[in-house]
C-alpha cells in the first residue's frame, strides 16, 4: 500500500509523529527541500498533523539550479525564520541535496578536500567522486550550522538526525549486510538529554524513533499509539524491525532473503545466535498490523 496516496491518509493516522506532537500542545513544522509534485508530500504531511508546510515553492530559485530544490543551506534559512521559542514546537526538516545530479557547488560553499583521505584510501574503490563526497558534506555542514544558530535561539533544544533509507553509494565496492542496511540516528541536546545514558544493547528503526521523542518529551501518563519502542528505554531487549530486515544489539538479520544472521560492524556473531523464525514473526505482525490500519481502519472485525 502507497501510504501517502491511500485516501485513508487524508486523516492522521494514530501513530503520526505531527498528530502525536499536536495533541501534546506542540506546533508542528514540515519543511522539505523539493517540489510540492514528489510522493504527494506536502498534501500527505499537512493531513498528519503538521500545521504548518513549506517546501521549495516558499523559497528563492536556487542559484545552484538544482533539479532536486533548493540548495539546503537556504531550506535551513526558512526553517530558522519559521521557528520560534514561544510555545514548545516540533519542526521536520527533510533535505534534497544528496541527490544525483549533485548540481550544488560545494567548492563556494566552503569543501576544501581535493583527493580521498589517507585513512580511508584503502577502502576506496571509485565508487564515489569527490563531487559526491562534497554533497554529503555540504548537507552535514548546513546541518551543523542550523544545530549551532538554534542552540542559541532555543530553550531547550533537542535534535534528532537520521536518513529516510539506507545508503545506496559507498566508499567500496562490496558493502557488508549492515553497510547496505543501517541508517544513522544522533540524538543532541545538552540540556533535554542530561542525565540520559545509551542502553547496552540499543537498536532500533526508524518505527522506534517518534516513542523514543514522545518518551523525552510528554508528560508522564500521556498516552499515545505506535508500533515502535523507546530506543533509551533501559533493561529492555531491543529490536529494530525494517523491511525485510530486524536488527538487534548483536547482530542484523536477513528477514525476507536466506534469513542469515550478519555481525554488526566489528563484532563477531553473537552465542547463541538469535531465533530468527521469531524475528520474522515479529516482523510480519508489525507489517500486517500496519497494513490492516491503513486498509481497514482501527476495527478489527471477522473471526
């Protein structure tokens, strides 16, 4: 099911982050790099509880001539403007730069490196250009540069970085299992993650991250849906269920393939080894159950 096309979603849906954070007395903010026309977006997200939407239309031509949008520096511009310190606010920022035809002069914005580090030379097998690895730098620069304006502007600030799919170039020519699978998420705030400590064990997807914000925000005893788990939650075994994919605090699992057990990075197989018919249970109940949602509403009805 294409979500974000099904009619079901010109109502939010329960586990909508936007929705989740509106009903906690937040002002939502969606901000998107690109065109209204890609995936529905702009329509899809103001009907899940953002009460505010921006996308490339809201901002200047690129100077770059980007296919893609906006150059990010300039969607980090809008978002800074748009942000206020008033009321407690929730604010998706969904960048664009990262993207072939990699238009962006980076060289202007400030990417100095002209050949592949040394310490990474090894690895390194022509899969990417410089131009690429520019890119990917700009965006975190103009992350960095957002992060350090609002620390500034912001009470109590509180980051959540992450990708929206796993990586599809790398430095080498045959990535790992994991490599071709994880996706990054960095959780930042001096103050709101004070006292805070990782658990052994942590895993997680990205169904796991909108607990894992509600659980450092709300109030104690405010209820709420999900099919996620709070990734900070202590004394707790952690799973992270993908498509196709669970990863734990041992290892990462093929779920729809051979279902082979892989090793995180640097780490060998764990003893004993996982119940992988009970990873691809919890797996398929997890889909199944988003599936019904969308297609059948909150009723569950039949024998």
């Amino acid at each position: 099911i294409l979500i974000n096309y099904h009619i079901a979603s010109r109502k939010p849906f329960p586990t909508s982050l936007g929705e989740i954070f509106r009903n906690l007395g937040y002002r939502t903010r969606f901000f998107y790099g690109g065109y209204p026309t890609w995936q529905r977006i702009m329509d899809f997200t103001a009907a899940q509880g953002f009460d505010e939407v921006y996308d490339a239309t809201f901002i200047a031509p690129s100077t770059s001539k980007n296919a893609w949008g906006v150059d990010d520096e300039a969607l980090f511009q809008l978002a800074a403007e748009k942000i206020k310190d008033d009321r407690p606010s929730l604010n998706v920022i969904l960048t664009t730069n990262d993207h072939p035809p990699f238009h962006i002069d980076v060289k202007s914005k400030g990417f100095t490196l002209e050949k592949v580090p040394d310490d990474i030379a090894p690895l390194w097998k022509g899969t990417l250009t410089m131009k690429m690895v520019g890119h990917i730098w700009y965006t975190d620069h103009c992350i960095g540069n957002f992060i350090r304006e609002m620390e500034k502007r912001i009470s109590l600030p509180l980051f959540a970085i992450t990708g929206d799919h796993y990586s599809r170039r790398y430095i080498n020519a045959s990535p790992a299992f994991f490599e071709k699978s994880a996706v990054p998420l960095i959780l930042y705030g001096k103050e709101t993650l004070k006292g805070i400590e990782l658990p052994p064990g942590a895993a997680g997807s990205h169904l796991d991250i909108t607990p894992t914000l509600v659980e450092l925000t709300a109030p104690k005893g405010f209820s709420y849906h999900s099919l996620g788990e709070n990734i900070l939650a202590q004394n707790t075994r952690h799973v992270g269920i993908g498509k196709g994919k669970a990863i734990t605090g041992d290892c990462i699992v093929d779920i729809s393939g051979r279902q082979t057990v892989y090793p995180l990075p640097n780490r060998s197989l764990p003893t004993p080894m996982p119940d992988v018919q009970k990873l691809k249970k919890l797996h398929d109940e997890l889909h199944g159950i988003a599936w019904w949602r969308v297609k059948y509403g909150g009723k569950i009805t039949g024998q």
